[in-house]
C-alpha cells in the first residue's frame, strides 16, 4: 500500500509556484567573471599545475613499485608473477574508479572527489606499504588504484571547464605528458630507491608522502571549476539578502538516480563500446598502446638487467629515452596547435573531430618502427646497449602521437556523450593494461626479445590504418551513429 502524502499539521497543499526559471540564478553573460573559462590566467595557471600534479602522483604510483617487485617478492615468500599483481590490481583500480569519481564529480563538483581521492589514496598505499603479507600489500594498491582514477577521469573535466576550444588541447596534452610521464620516470627513481638502504617499502612511502600532500594543498587552495555548482554559493547568498527561499541553482534541483548514473558510466559505455565503431576502434588502438606502457617495464628491466647486466637503478636509466620520445611528441602536437586554432576560427568556432587526428598519421608509423628497431637490437649484449634505448626515442613519440589525438578525438566526435565515451575508454584500456605486467617477462623469455617485439610490432603495423580510416569516413560514421542520434 502506498504511503499518503501529507503536508503535516493538518496542513493542504500550497499552491503551486510560478515559472522555476524566474528563479533560477545564472551567469550575467559569457563574460562574468564567476564563469570559469573566464578566471585569471595565473589562477587558471594554479589550477591546471595542482590538478596535473596529482595525476602525475598517481601515474607515478602506478609503476614505481615495478623495480621492487622481486625484493618484494621475496620478502613475502612469493613468485615474482604473485608480486607483479602490486602493479596490475593498482591499473585494475583504475578501470573501476571511474564508476565511482565520475558521477561524484558531476554532482558536486570537481574539487572534493580530486581532493579526497588523493588522501584516501595516499591512506592505501601507506597501508601497502607497511603491509605484512601480499594479500595486504595488493588489496590496499588496488583500492589506491580505485582512488588514482579519480585524477583520470576527473582532471580532464577539470581543464575542459576552465579553458575554451581553442586553448583547451594545449592544457589536454600537458594532462597527457603526466599519464605518461609518470610510468617512464618511476623505472629510474623506484629502481634506484629499491636498490638502495632504504628498500623497496620507500617506494611506495614516497608517492604516498606526494599524494597526502597534494591532497593537504588541494583542500584550502583548489578551486571549484565545474559552473553549475559555481552558481550554488551564489545562490545561497541571494537567499539570504531577500528571505525568498525559492531561488537556487539549477544544480540544486539535481537528485542522486542511481539507475541514471549505473546508465551513464556503466550500462551506456558497454554498450557504446561494442555498438560504435568509432569508440571500439580508437579504444583498442589506445588501450594497446597503455598496455604496451606497462609492459615495458617487464621488458626493459629484462634486456637491460638480464642480457646488458646492468643494476637495476642504471636499467631504469633506459626510460629516460621514451620520456625524451614522449616530450618531442609533446612540441610537435603543440606545434600543430597554431594551423588548429585557425581551422577553428575559419569554422565558426564549430571543432571538427577528424582534425585531431593529424599527429598520428606520423605516430603510428614511428611507433611501429620503434618496437622492431628494440627488439632486434636488444636481443643480444653483442649489439651496444645504446641501441635498443635509443629506440625508446620512437616508441615515446608515438605513445603520445597515438594516445593523445585518438583521446581529443573520442570527446569531440561523442562530445554529447563525452562521459560515457570516456568512461568506456578508460575501462577498456585499464583493464588491458592491467594484465600485460602479468605475462610480458614470460614472453621475452619464452619467444626472445625479437620475437616478442615482432609480434607486438606486427599488432601495432596492423592498427596504422586506424585513424586513416576515419579521418575519410568518421563523419560518414558519426551520421549513422545510433548513440549521437538519441543523445
């Protein structure tokens, strides 16, 4: 039976109110200063570096327990492959944070999920640090990997709201350099702290001590960028110098739906990614090229350790050459950022996502060359050292040739549905980078360096065409898309 509606007290109904919206608070025009797009460049600045900055913790934390993996191991009485699940479950943690910190974020705003993933995640790994046994160790990373999704997914909403179309790729692709950056700088810095006194347990101290502290400087410094809850506060405070409870935000009338929010980010990205072609294509080209991130640091450790007999702090030295690789990807995205910003304004300021894909035309190639020129020059220590680290130059120029075009790409071709495309991105490409740490040491030992850099090399020549193929027919595709069609 259902439960009659009362006002109480022996109260009727009030009547009904008038139009909501002649009670509804708003930004004065595009170009009030409370709208974030329009926030002082130094405050856009701070913004952008602290929000940044935790994406690179998390990104750093996802990979610097990597070199410690064998003390660890052993320190636990386990198989290397058992300690390898420190990294694997972290990045499996990133395939399902999104689920949680996504929604939050569009409900109250980006600051608290940023900030409070960041303590809580640097809670978790101190407890993977002081674990006592694997089971500790690899329960706690995955649930800091749950809280580092925050800073994936978030982030990118967090630049989006504060920069327009024509300055918004610069401030993506800084994003891109810390998701990638971190990975390549944590072989070097985790190897040596592995190596040295202070033990394998300090390298997950140190991303712990990192992420506590961004959290500490985000809760009284970090802004909130997403607009409508930037219109709450004000708001409240028109509430208060009228008496006249009835005007609010529209954000205000947002109520928690949980089927709503399970269709958003997880119902509605499943079934986008094996509906659309667009999204499962890119999605595969991009989760290939996460996963080959992580199995690098199986397989440099491998070449550089095992058949060039270096410690493992100097192995670590190797990356430096994909992060080299990584930062002239990063001048020559921005290079192409000026012919971009003319298109758009030549185009009404209406962004054609096809334009985005212009840097992986020379990525893929280059990428595809890397991974042979590694794996045929570091098979054997007959053959320099210097060449299969060379080859890091082009695998780290084509990681973000590929990655950060074919990302642009998915949010302004499914920008209607931007948070379903991303979420389902981010769960694909997650989930397979998660397992390629539990099988790349097996592969290079088993099929040999050369091989198995073929056989990945073959896998990335066959994905080239990719983004050809829709640079010709990816409006043809967006027309007929279903997805865009009822959004």
């Amino acid at each position: 039976m259902e439960e009659k509606l009362s006002m109480g007290a022996g109260k009727p109904f009030p009547p009904l109110l008038p139009d909501s919206d002649r009670y509804t608070v708003e930004f004065e025009s595009i170009d009030d200063p409370l709208y974030p797009q329009n926030w002082s460049r130094s405050k856009k600045l701070f913004t952008s570096i602290l929000v940044c900055s935790g994406t690179f913790i998390v990104s750093l934390n996802s990979a610097i327990l990597a070199p410690g993996i064998d003390s660890a191991s052993e320190a636990f009485g386990v198989g290397t492959e058992v300690g390898s699940l420190g990294t694997t479950l972290y990045v499996l943690g990133f395939a399902s944070g999104p689920l949680l910190w996504a929604p939050i974020s569009e409900l109250q705003g980006r600051k608290w999920p940023l900030t409070i993933s960041m303590l809580i995640g640097g809670i978790f790994t101190i407890a993977s640090a002081v674990a006592k046994d694997i089971q500790t160790l690899i329960i706690c990373r995955f649930f800091a990997g749950v809280c580092g999704a925050s800073q994936l997914s978030v982030v990118p909403a967090v630049l989006a709201d504060v920069y327009d179309n024509q300055n918004r790729g610069v401030a993506i692709s800084v994003y891109a350099l810390t998701v990638f950056g971190g990975p390549f700088i944590a072989p070097f810095s985790g190897g040596f702290i592995a190596s040295s006194y202070l033990g394998w347990r300090w390298t997950l101290y140190i991303p712990a001590i990192l992420s506590l502290a961004n959290g500490a400087i985000s809760l009284p410094f970090l802004k909130e960028s997403y607009a409508p809850c930037l219109l709450i506060p004000k708001a409240v405070a028109i509430r208060k110098a009228t008496n006249n409870w009835g005007i609010h935000a529209k954000q205000e009338e947002v109520e928690l739906d949980i089927a709503d929010l399970a269709d958003k980010y997880l119902t509605r990205p499943l079934k986008l990614l094996f509906t659309e072609p667009i999204i499962l294509a890119v999605s595969l080209y991009m989760s290939f090229i996460y996963g080959l991130v992580y199995a690098l640091l199986e397989a440099y450790p491998y070449v550089f350790e095992q058949i060039h007999g270096m410690s493992p702090g100097v192995a670590g030295l190797t990356f430096i050459g994909l992060l080299i690789g990584v930062l002239l990807a990063l001048g020559f995205i921005l290079s192409q950022h000026a012919t971009y910003k003319r298109k758009l304004l030549e185009n009404k300021n209406v962004p054609v996502p096809e334009w985005r894909l212009r840097p992986t035309i020379l990525g893929g190639p280059v990428f595809t060359v890397g991974l042979f020129w590694f794996g045929w020059t570091g098979f054997t220590s007959k053959i320099h050292w210097a060449a299969p680290a060379a080859a890091g130059i082009f695998i780290g120029f084509g990681v973000l040739c590929i990655f950060l075009p074919c990302f642009n790409y998915l949010v302004d071709a499914y920008l209607p549905l931007a948070a379903s495309a991303v979420a389902a991105n981010i769960i694909l490409r997650s989930s397979v980078a998660a397992g390629f740490p539990l099988f790349t040491r097996q592969m290079f030992e088993t099929m040999g360096v050369q091989w198995a850099c073929t056989l990945l090399g073959c896998l990335a020549a066959v994905m080239i065409p990719i983004p050809f193929v829709f640079r010709a027919y990816g409006p043809w595709l967006r027309e007929k898309s279903k997805g865009l069609s009822i959004a």
